[in-house]
C-alpha cells in the first residue's frame, strides 16, 4: 500500500469523524424550531458567516476546475475569477443586509417566502420556487458525482465510485438532519479552513518543484507567451465573454438559494459586511494558486487535452509534492464538495417544507412538525442526489451547466422588488419567463447563436428580463397618470 493512498485514508477517516464530531455538538443547540432548524436561529456572526458563505460557494471545481481552467486559458481566467467574485461580494453588504432585516422582521425563511411577502402572488412564489429548484437538484447532484469519482481516483480504486459517492453523502445527511444550519455552519468551518490551508500547501510544494515562481513563468513566457495574454489560449476571452462572466458572477451567486439563506440566518448587518470586505481578499488571495499550477502543467504535461486538463492538479502534486500531501490535499477537495452539498440539501429542504408541504399540504403543521418534515426532506434530496449521481442523464448535465445562467435571470426582478421596486405579478412573471425561455431556445438552437453578439447566452436573457421589467413599469406609471 503506497504512502499516498495511506496518508489519503488516514486523512479521510479523521476529517469524517471530525464533520461527525462537529454535527454532535451541535445538537444541544437545537430549539425545535423552524428558525432554529433552518436558519440556526439567525445567529450566525462574522467568523463563521464568512466560512459558510466561502465553503457553499467554492465546490471542487476551486481545485479541479480553477487548475484545468488556467492549463487551457492561462492566467487570464484569474482576474475574471476574483474579480467576479470580489463584485459578487458587494451583495453581502448591500441586498444581504436589506433581505437580513426583512427576513427576521417578517419571519421570513426561504427565498419563495421573500417574494411572497413583497410581491403577493401564488403563481410568482411558485414561480421563483420552480427555477431555484429546477438548477439547484441538478448542480447538488454533481456533488456526490464528483466526490466518488475523486475518491476513487484518491485511493486507486480501493473505494469504488459507488461506495466513495454513498459514504460522502451518508455522513452528510447524519450531521444535517440531526443539527441542521448550525451543524452546516460549523462544519463549514473546518471545510474552509482545510480548503484555505491544503490549497496553499499545495502551491508551495509544486513551485517548489517546478524551480519557484519566477523560474517556471520565465520558462512558460518563452513556450507559451499567449498563457499570459489578455485574451488567454486561443483567444479565449474577447472583450465580450470577458464583460458576461464579470456579470455572470455578481448576479447568479447571491440568487442561490443556499446563499440567499445565509443572508437571512446572518446575526446582524455588521457580520455581512465584514464577509463582504474578507471575501474577495481571501478569494484574490487564493485563486491565484490552482491556475498558477494549472499553467504549470505544461511545463511537465503538455499534451492534456479537453477534459483531461482538469486532472492535472492532482497530476501535478503526483508530479511535485511528497507522497503524504498528494492524498491530504485532495481531502481538501472533498471538503469542498461536501461544503457546497450540505448547504444545497438543507435550503431545498427548508423551501420543499415551507413553501409546499406547510403552505399548501398542512398549513397547521406545527415548528415541531416542520422541522420532522425538513429532516425527511434532506434525507429524500440526498437519496435523489445520489441516485442521479449513480446514473446522472444527460438533461440533468445539461441543466447544471446552465444553472449559473437560470437563476442569475432572477436578479432584475428579484432584486428590485428588495429595493422596493413594485412590479406587477403579470410583469415579474413574464420578465422570469421570458427570460428563462431565450435561455432555453439557445440552448436548443431554436433561437440562432448570432442572437447572442459573441456574449454568454446570459446577457441577451438579461436584457430581455430586463426590457419587460422596464415596460412594466412605464405601463404602471401611464396607468396612474
């Protein structure tokens, strides 16, 4: 047995019993109610606000993905990266502390609830619980997906796919059902520390290798002089693609559900703009590793092509690193997995108990009831998940490489309404679907791709969203002229 696949095993089994650990601790919390169950009872404050809303939002995809983006574009994707990430920022203290103190005022817990109370419409809280649903399963179901495949490939195939993606999800449910949001925050915790610390360890083991910073970029320079262009590899980032992801960002990352919902379990405004400050330094700090390393792959893989570039992270640490911290690292890209999966099964539960089964099934049921409810809720999810992950269909791939774009069509209407902003129900309605549908057709070539003008297919979703919105509101105003 290889000193990668013991240290990897070793590494495992502590940071599970530690996730177990941690959800124990958090039962004693627990007041059966809603609040308490789902929102922790709306005490979350600065230090570990700021690690949930880190670890739900960085999956594996900081690990894999950010390191396989920066072998094929180069250092480009970089500052589209944290610069997205530092303007989507600026919702925590903005929109997060306006949607804080309309959630704990009007005891608000999920994001249907929200729009419910500002916009009161049936059709337009089912609406908004469809789409955030309809791009979250598919994007939650991923999770497992990856997590078993990582595991495998961590332990050479000792935990097959099946057994790695059913262990994760197991534990998972364990610490969720039994402690809820708070159990999910703690854990983010030690998630996003172990994220913070393996990935640095990472970079300083492979520039090491590679003869340090300077020396391997030098040497790239020479090779490869477009991995440090404007545009990256092939030219990948126009002018154009490069302004739609810097908006993809700001507006689909607070649209999520599970972020929405740290919004409302925030302690105070305070504890959200300091997140506000911490997170695009942490994220400009950080991201800068895996695509460094990423352009680093070429130096000693240089024929990776499509998909297989996103190995090359652990291909690199195989490469450049001790036995002992290939392994470790890659439990670092578990926890975050597991982070983002956890935050998903308990916000769809909260929406599936409160904005279904209470507001339609039982509208008497009791907070104790609720909180019963939600628990099954996050133990269907998971199986439903995991069943996905085991066979996952093509339309369900399909949906979670749109999910970004789906719900960032919320945010006009969304949004607006926070800011006090009165759409018709008519209106609000037609700006989502209408949306959602230009969306939809690009996706399925019934609309022609020159309709986009060389942006994602978000923004011409945007501006149709965007133009009903503003008709809706000139119609409004020559109504009461």
């Amino acid at each position: 047995m290889s000193i990668t696949l013991i240290s990897a095993l070793i590494a495992l089994v502590v940071y599970l019993l530690a996730l177990l650990w941690l959800g124990a601790q958090s039962l004693g919390g627990q007041t059966g109610s809603a609040d308490s169950y789902f929102l922790a009872d709306r005490r979350l404050r600065a230090g570990v606000l700021f690690f949930t809303l880190i670890a739900t939002n960085f999956s594996a995809f900081f690990f894999l993905g950010f390191a396989g983006a920066g072998y094929r574009i180069g250092i480009a994707y970089y500052p589209m990266m944290a610069l997205g990430t530092g303007l989507a920022a600026l919702s925590f203290g903005s929109l997060g502390c306006r949607v804080r103190s309309l959630s704990a005022k009007h005891g608000l817990i999920t994001p249907s609830e929200l729009i419910g109370h500002l916009l009161p419409a049936e059709g337009l809280r089912l609406l908004v619980l469809s789409v955030m649903v309809l791009f979250t399963l598919p994007y939650l179901a991923l999770q497992p997906l990856g997590a078993g495949y990582l595991l495998e490939s961590l332990t050479g195939g000792a935990v097959p796919f099946g057994v790695g993606a059913a262990l994760l999800t197991v534990v998972i449910v364990i610490y969720v059902v039994g402690g809820g949001m708070r159990a999910v925050a703690r854990t983010d915790v030690l998630q996003g520390v172990l994220m913070f610390l393996l990935m640095l360890m990472a970079f300083v083991a492979v520039a090491k290798g590679v003869g340090g910073i300077e020396k391997a970029n030098l040497t790239l320079l020479q090779q490869l002089p477009d991995l440090f262009s404007g545009a990256g590899l092939g030219g990948f980032f126009t002018p154009r693609v490069m302004a739609s992801y810097l908006l993809l960002w700001p507006l689909c990352l607070p649209m999520f559900p599970q972020m929405l919902m740290r919004f409302f379990a925030a302690g105070d405004d305070r504890s959200l703009k300091q997140s506000m400050v911490l997170y695009p330094v942490v994220a400009g700090v950080l991201f800068i590793c895996p695509v460094l390393i990423g352009m680093w792959g070429h130096l000693a893989f240089p024929d990776l092509v499509g998909r297989a570039s996103d190995q090359v992270m652990p291909l690199m640490l195989g490469r450049y690193s001790p036995e002992w911290l290939t392994g470790i690292v890659m439990v670092g890209a578990l926890a975050a997995f597991m982070s983002t999966l956890d935050s998903q099964l308990l916000a769809l539960s909260s929406m599936l108990t409160r904005d279904l089964y209470k507001r339609y099934w039982r509208p008497q049921a009791s907070l104790a009831e609720q909180v019963r409810v939600g628990r099954l809720a996050v133990i269907a999810l998971a199986v439903a998940g995991l069943v996905i992950a085991l066979r996952p269909p093509e339309a369900i791939l399909s949906l979670a490489t749109h999910a970004f774009s789906g719900l960032a069509v919320l945010f006009p209407m969304l949004v607006g309404a926070v800011y006090g902003l009165r759409w018709t129900v008519a209106g609000a309605m037609v700006s989502v679907l209408g949306g959602e549908a230009v969306l939809l057709g690009l996706a399925l070539g019934g609309i022609p791709e020159s309709f986009q003008m060389g942006y994602l297919p978000l923004i011409p979703a945007l501006v149709v969203a965007c133009i009903v919105l503003g008709v809706d509101q000139l119609v409004a105003q020559w109504r009461r002229a």
